[in-house]
C-alpha cells in the first residue's frame, strides 16, 4: 500500500535566482464539447486550452520550450478557470483560479547538483461570459503573457506518494498568514510559510527532501497557496 502524503514541514523565502526561468506565451481557450467516457459517452462542456512555455534563458530549452494543451471542465463562466494543469512528461505544472491567480512551475536543477521545485505567481484580470456565450459555443479567451518577476524558494521535509494527485499540491499553504499580508510583514523565514496575497508576481523554489517524489511534492506545495476560506478546489482534466 502506497504511503500517505504527509508534508511535515513547509516554508518559504525569497530567492534572488531561478535556474530555468520561463514565461508563458499565448494562453488562449476556447469552450468546447467533449465525449466523457466516465459518463456514458455524454458530451460535456469544457475549456480547450493551449499555452506556449518559453524559456528566458537565451538558447536553453529548459526546464520547456513548447507548446501544451488541456481540455478542463467548464463549471462557471470565470477565466482563467478553476482547475489544475499539470504535464510532468513535459515538466511542467500549473494551477488557475477564477480570481486571476495563476501558479506555474517546474523541477530545475540547483547549482548545487540538486534539483528543486520553482515555481512563479502571478495574477491576471479575470474575464466573466455571458451564459448566452456557453449556450451558442461562442466562448474563446486570451490572457497576456505572464512574466514572473521574483523569485521565493518554498522548503519542505515529508513522506510524499509519488502517486498522489497533484490537486493535493495547489490547495494548501493555507492558514498560517492572515489574507491580505504584505510583503513587508514576512519578517523571518520561519513566519513565511504562507502566501495568501498573490497580486504580485512572484517566483517560489520548493525542496522536497530525499523522500518527497516530484509529482507528490509539486502536487502538495501547489496545493497549499491559498487560505481556504478564499479559494476552491480546482476541476480535474477531462481527457
């Protein structure tokens, strides 16, 4: 029996330097219907959509260059949606709130010879349809290009199932700074271990430990952005 995701300890603090920068490119969707193969073959509504992650480091392809698509529930008429995105053959994850706020990331190697879980924080406009929109199919949306501008490492010690879903990780660094902190008032790296406020961009580096695997480390510290009484628990990709 797999063991449960326990992360016994997790903080975070700013880093002046990520290995493998990136900024997403061209993040556009579009509502779409598609065959549920868990609902007898019925057609549900969803957001196609597609990024393109380009490094910044000039001739690097790390941590990825190229582009990605999911198809994710449509349960509200908010974008970016509430639903997590996640491609760990392309070493890339991300988590979207309806809010604005957006969560990516990647493993990157440290110079140390270590590798390590970054990712940025940034937070958009929010775009609302009209029902009508849903109805006729005639949804599509396109958000900037988000540019993550700092950079804070999250450290975490735990017992990570390497099969546990990666939802666990966005959820979650929750209850420990009152929403609407500033930047400011995180004084001592032992206190910065939440970060309820988002509205600025912001880059966060997460070390698993030895016995954290990737998928359950990035699923738990991704998890733990938010206060829970001011986020939600995010769709899951339908194919």
């Amino acid at each position: 029996m797999a063991s449960p995701m326990v992360l016994v300890q997790c903080s975070v603090q700013q880093v002046h330097r990520v290995p493998n920068p990136f900024v997403i490119r061209n993040m556009n969707a579009r509502h779409e219907y598609v065959k549920d193969t868990d609902r007898d073959g019925r057609y549900v509504a969803c957001w196609h959509v597609w990024i393109y992650v380009e490094p910044t480091v000039r001739g690097s392809d790390l941590p990825y260059r190229g582009y990605l698509e999911f198809r994710l529930a449509l349960t509200a008429y908010e974008f970016p949606p509430n639903a997590l995105m996640c491609k760990p053959d392309n070493n890339f994850y991300m988590r979207t709130w309806p809010d604005g706020r957006i969560a990516a990331g990647a493993y990157m190697e440290h110079s140390n010879g270590h590798e390590y879980f970054y990712f940025g924080l940034a937070r958009v406009v929010p775009q609302i349809a009209h029902p009508q929109d849903v109805v006729e199919q005639n949804l599509t949306r396109n958000l900037p290009d988000l540019i993550f501008r700092k950079w804070y490492m999250g450290c975490g010690r735990g017992n990570v199932d390497k099969n546990h879903d990666i939802e666990a990780f966005y959820c979650g660094l929750q209850k420990t700074v009152p929403c609407g902190v500033h930047e400011q008032d995180l004084r001592e790296p032992d206190q910065i271990r939440t970060l309820a406020d988002f509205g600025f961009a912001k880059w966060i580096r997460a070390d698993g430990g030895a016995r954290s695997s990737k998928m359950g480390f990035a699923t738990e510290v991704l998890r733990k952005l938010q206060r829970e009484d001011h986020w939600f628990v995010g769709s899951r990709a339908v194919v």
